[in-house]
C-alpha cells in the first residue's frame, strides 16, 4: 500500500523539520499500515493505540509523560470522558485534565464536570451546565460547582436570547454568580439586526444608548465596530481580511494571501507601541497541504521562528484519525537576535508540547521537562480565560492571596498543591509555583496564553488573532476560508457556500458551538460516518462476486446528506457473466493497459454511488466497519482500488492460481486491516492478487 513515512519542511533547499511516521515493523500496524508513532530525530514525539474498529482510542505524549484516553463511551459511542493522565514517576499519577460530558437524548452537550480545577476551598470553579433550546441551540451556560443536580457554587453565568435566524438578541454575562448583570464589566448587550441577519448596534451595558453602531460593506463583510475599543476592518476583492485598524484608523495589523486564500504574510504591532509600521516585523507562513502553519519566518531570516508538528494518526500517514487542528508540539526560537522580534539564529531551543481536550480546544501547555505551564478554558463561544500555576485560586488575577493558599495547602501536603500531578507534594511542586507566581502573569477572561510562551492556537485549535498574551489583540481566530469573532459569536463575512448552514450566512455552527466544529471556515462539521458490510452476489450457482457496500452519512451539521456506495473489482457483469469483466473484443484494449487483454479483461475497480445495496440474490456477510472508523477503512479501499486499477492486472483462471475480482477485494481488504474468512463460493478469494503467475 501507498503511504506517507516523512514530512520535511525544507526552505531554499535547507531541511528544516523532518517528521517521521513509524508503523511498527513486521507488526499489526506495519500490516493494515495504521500510524503508531510520530517522531522527530528518532525520538517518538506522539504515540496512538487503536481498538478493533480501527477507532484511535489513546494518544500519548511521551516526552512529557501524558496520555490521553478516549475509551470512555456511551452506548451511543459518544465519548464521555475526556482526560490527560501524567503516566511518569511519583507516588501516585494523577490526571492533568479530567473532564466527564453529558449528553441529552439529541446528543447535545447539556454538562461537563472539570474535575481538576478546584480552588483552595475544595470548591470546583469550571463546571458548566447548558441549557439547550427547541432548535438544538445553547441558550445558557451556567459554570462553577455542580452539586448532582445543578451548579450550587456559581461562579460565572451567561444567557443568550436568541431570534429565529440564530441571531443573539441580547447577550447576558455575569462574572460573579450574583444573578445580575449590574456589576462593573458586566456584559448586558442587546442587539439589533437587519433582514439579512446583519448586526446594526449594540447596547452593552444595563444603561440606556448603543455603544456601538456597526457597518458591512456590500457584500456583507464587516468593516467597522462603531464604539469605544472596537476595530475597524478592511477586505480585499475576494472577502478576504487585509487589514485590522482600531477605532480612528491606527494600523495593528496587515495581512497579505496566496491564491490558495492562505493568509500567507502577517505584519503586526509586535513592538507594542500601538501601531503597526516599520519597526515592526513582518513574518511569513509556509503551509502543509492541509492548510496548517507548519513554519513562521521572520523578514528575510532564512531560518524558521518556529515550526509546528501535528497529530498524525489513522492510515497511511494521511492523518484521518486525528482531528485536523490537534498540534503535538511547537519549536521556537525565543533568544536569537532578541528574541520572537529579533533575527533568527537557526536554533529553535523552546519547545512547547499541547494537549487538546474533547472539542479540540487546547486545554494546557507543556515545557520540555513535561511541567505544565498554563491551562485555558473557553466559553462556548471561544472566549479565553487563562490559569497559571501562579495563580492558585483559579480567579484569573496572580496576588498575595494565591501565595497564601498555596503555602497552606503544600505546609499540610495536599494534593491541590501538587502542581506537577506526579501524585505527591514536594519541592518541585514549589518551585513551579514560585516561578509562575513571581512572573505573574494576568489571567483570567480574553487571555489566551501566558507572555512567554505566546501560544495561537485555542478555541477548537483555531489560530488567535495576536501573539496569545497580547490584550490588545481583537477578539478573532482565522479559520482557513473565514474569520470567527468571538465576541460577537459569528463569522464576520457571509458563507462563500451559501446556505448549506440554513439562511443565516453568519451563523457560526447553527449556534450549536459546544458540540459542532468548523475548522474550514465553511460549515458546521458534523463527522462523517460509514457503515460497511462485504456482500456476495450470485454470478452462478458455483461461484458468487463479492463486493463492500458501504453507507455514508455527511455534509453540513443541518444537513445530512446519505449516500450508497458499493466498491468492487471486475467490473462485475451484471447480465450474470460471471465476476470480472464483460469480456472485450479481440485484440481490443479497453482499459488502456497497453496489454493483450485475457479473455476477462484486466482487473479494475468500480465505484457506484447511490446504487441499490443488497441487490436481490445478494448473500450479506459481515460488517468490517462503522462510524468514523467505518470512513478510515473506506478511504483507505479507495486508495488501494486507486493502485489496483493502476497496475491493470489480468484475470487468470486454472494454471495452479485463480486471480479474478474478488482476489482484488480481498488483498486490499486486508491491505486496509481487514481480516474476513473466505465466504462460501468466493472464487479467488485467499488467492495471491500480486504474484499469481
């Protein structure tokens, strides 16, 4: 089989990053061509365990010692818990992240339980409860302390009002738990909308006049906040965003695109003296062919700033298992020519591993040591509110009050003071809160990542607008063909498929953020999923056709699109001639093979979509897959009926070997990890497809 063993980054003919996959030689891997492992200079930097439906059930991080489980399901198959054990030395492991997730009857998120962010009152702080609506829209996020039947500590509460169209007509905040939005910085924002779904003011607090007046050009793109701390943004013929002004028209930031729409320059104020011009940088990103950062250049540096590596599990190296925004890690260079801002010396010496929660978010960030450096969390619309190790009673703020509960808790050893999750409370727990405490480093809501560190990638692994610790940034990801704005809750130019999401092009995933992605900026991604099942049809009494049919379920979140499939060799000849190809006329050539055809015709595959499963006379055997493990194994049929088809071989029959269709079928069934016994009067079946003389 065809598969992807190493990704180079190269630049001017200079390799910068090379990853490896490995598929465990000579073993089960190596066989049905599933990655095991990620590596970088031989080091296996990423990890992955399957079950037997080819589903990815563990992803592990070696190098800092965590593992993530994605074995707990529901009878649904719907995964119920999500967590990062530390899996190093110590007394008694203990998880990094541990959050368990409820569904109600429409596979709606209505709950997750944060078991690890606790304050020094034993009190936990990030428990969110979702109130869902007729439509399958979150109305209300409640977060603090579930008691078993509802959030009995509040911390946190918002409310939104929606209109039919998915439009917030008002949107509620209260970041105290006191039931009012009265209190300074509280959010009171009520909305007003044209017909086409466009936000013309807002009314931000509980006092009585709009804040801000808000104007689109013509074809619907965003250009002007209106008030007090909005931006102002400019478009390009193509929709895309070029430019990002504050209010009264002070450059931040520009942005040029190939014509691939990838963002591929960023000029930004990265000096921080509240304008962009030339003392600041420009940088450069290079892309993988799946539309991911995977270096930055600074200027003219002819080495990288930093380089990305990403999950790559599922098979043949095409990543089909991972999620496509989950990173492994990030290499940096930090102190060459002054750091982030200065010239690159070629070295990268800051590495930074991620760990990525159940909607993708990523949840925390590792040092090389394996020491955790900052946990984020999000509100369901992708609003940042970023912990430190310093700040030790999860209030966002880094103050005498943290230095106090953690001396209590480390002078009587509790575990809330074990920062370092190894079990045990000891001097190095100390010593990640000091240094974290002494840097102190503001938290809490709209920070994504700690000064330092400057992590990008966030809600749903989508790239921040900013260096991540830069407040000054607007409230925006890029996210490949849009631009999400997470303040207001919607993308900020209409759909460029239209309607596929319903009639408000600006909806960001039908308003069903906890449980719906969109990582193409397009629509609301709802996993494709695949049912398939071999099925043997009568050709004769003596001998039947075998072929997979499949059913596949995808397209938009609203809406589902089902297709029929059915993959087989031959072709088979439906008037009943038999299982290969209707035979061809003398000396003719049908399927450019540049052979004498045997008197079957050569071996090709056939695709037919929508056609009708289990046709009459048809024996069903058995199912080999479902779900989205179901899509991997078919996926990985297409790629192996590709090479099939390529190679043009002739069907034989007799002569001590028998090479027909289901010959085909079965090498690249077990070619793609698919082991069935041979069904009754499956001629060819266990035959060899590749050395049959």
């Amino acid at each position: 089989m065809i598969r992807r063993t190493s990704e180079v980054l190269r630049y001017n003919a200079t390799d910068e990053q090379t990853i490896t996959y490995d598929y465990g030689s000579g073993g089960f891997g190596d066989k049905v061509s599933r990655v095991l492992e990620v590596e970088r200079s031989g080091t296996a930097v990423a990890t992955y365990a399957y079950d037997g439906e080819a589903e990815l059930r563990t992803m592990a991080l070696p190098v800092v010692n965590l593992s993530n489980s994605m074995t707990t399901m529901d009878r649904f198959q719907r995964l119920t818990r999500s967590s990062y054990l530390f899996t190093g030395s110590g007394t008694s492991p203990d998880y990094f992240y541990d959050t368990t997730i409820t569904f109600d009857r429409n596979s709606n998120i209505t709950r997750t339980e944060d078991g690890k962010q606790v304050n020094p009152s034993g009190v936990k702080v990030f428990d969110v409860a979702y109130t869902i609506d007729g439509l399958n829209r979150v109305i209300k996020a409640q977060e603090g302390h579930w008691g078993g039947s509802s959030i009995t500590t509040e911390a946190r509460d918002e409310y939104w009002s929606l209109t039919q169209t998915g439009n917030w007509a008002v949107n509620q905040v209260d970041f105290n738990g006191d039931n009012d939005v009265l209190d300074p910085g509280e959010i009171n924002d009520t909305r007003a909308h044209n017909p086409i779904n466009e936000i013309l003011s807002r009314n931000t607090d509980s006092a009585g006049g709009d804040e801000f007046s808000l104007d689109y050009n013509l074809r619907g793109d965003l250009e002007d906040e209106g008030g007090t701390g909005g931006f102002e943004y400019v478009w390009d013929a193509f929709g895309r965003l070029v430019e990002l002004r504050a209010q009264g028209g002070s450059l931040l930031a520009a942005y040029r695109y190939n014509g691939l729409n990838q963002r591929i320059t960023w000029h930004y104020d990265a000096t921080g003296n509240g304008t962009t011009d030339g003392s600041d940088p420009t940088y450069h990103f290079a892309y993988d062919e799946k539309w991911r950062i995977a270096g930055t250049w600074r200027g003219t540096d002819t080495d990288p700033k930093e380089t990305f590596t990403y999950h790559n599990a599922g098979v043949a190296g095409r990543g089909g298992s991972s999620y496509i925004d989950t990173v492994v890690l990030r290499d940096r260079d930090t102190n060459g020519g002054g750091g982030w801002t200065g010239a690159s010396d070629g070295t990268l010496e800051s590495r930074h591993y991620y760990a990525q929660n159940w909607r993708a978010d990523v949840a925390g960030v590792f040092d090389s040591s394996g020491k955790v450096q900052e946990w984020t969390k999000y509100s369901a619309y992708g609003i940042p509110y970023l912990l430190t190790p310093g700040d030790y009673d999860k209030d966002g703020v880094v103050d005498i009050n943290d230095e106090n509960a953690f001396k209590i808790d480390y002078g009587i050893g509790n575990l809330r003071a074990d920062m370092d999750e190894d079990g045990d409370v000891d001097t190095a727990d100390e010593s990640l809160f000091i240094a974290s405490y002494n840097i102190a480093t503001p938290g809490g809501r709209w920070k994504l990542s700690s000064s330092g560190i400057d992590n990008r990638k966030g809600y749903a692994g989508y790239e921040h607008e900013g260096t991540g610790s830069d407040m000054a940034a607007p409230e925006i990801a890029h996210v490949r063909h849009r631009v999400l704005h997470f303040g207001l809750g919607r993308w900020m130019r209409r759909d460029p498929l239209g309607y596929v999401d319903g009639v408000n092009l600006d909806l960001y995933c039908q308003g069903a953020p906890i449980t719906n992605l969109d990582y193409l900026g397009l629509l609301a991604f709802c996993a494709r999923t695949c049912s398939l099942q071999v099925v043997c049809y009568e050709a004769d009494p003596a001998f039947r056709h075998c072929a997979v049919e499949s059913s596949i379920e995808s397209g938009s979140c609203s809406q589902r699109v089902s297709t029929l499939e059915t993959l087989d060799f031959g072709p088979r000849d439906n008037s009943g001639g038999g299982g290969s190809s209707p035979r061809p006329a003398p000396g003719a050539d049908p399927y450019g093979c540049g052979q004498s055809p045997s008197p079957w015709g050569p071996i090709v595959p056939r695709i037919t979509k929508n056609g009708p499963n289990l046709t009459p006379g048809a024996h069903p055997g058995p199912v080999i897959g479902s779900g989205t493990a179901g899509c991997a194994i078919l996926d990985c049929l297409h790629a192996m009926a590709e090479v099939i088809g390529r190679a043009c071989i002739p069907s034989t029959i007799g002569s001590g070997c028998t090479r027909n269709s289901n010959t085909a079928l079965h090498d690249a069934l077990s070619r793609c990890g698919v082991a069935i016994r041979r069904p009754n009067w499956a001629l060819g079946w266990n035959q060899p497809l590749w050395n049959c003389p």
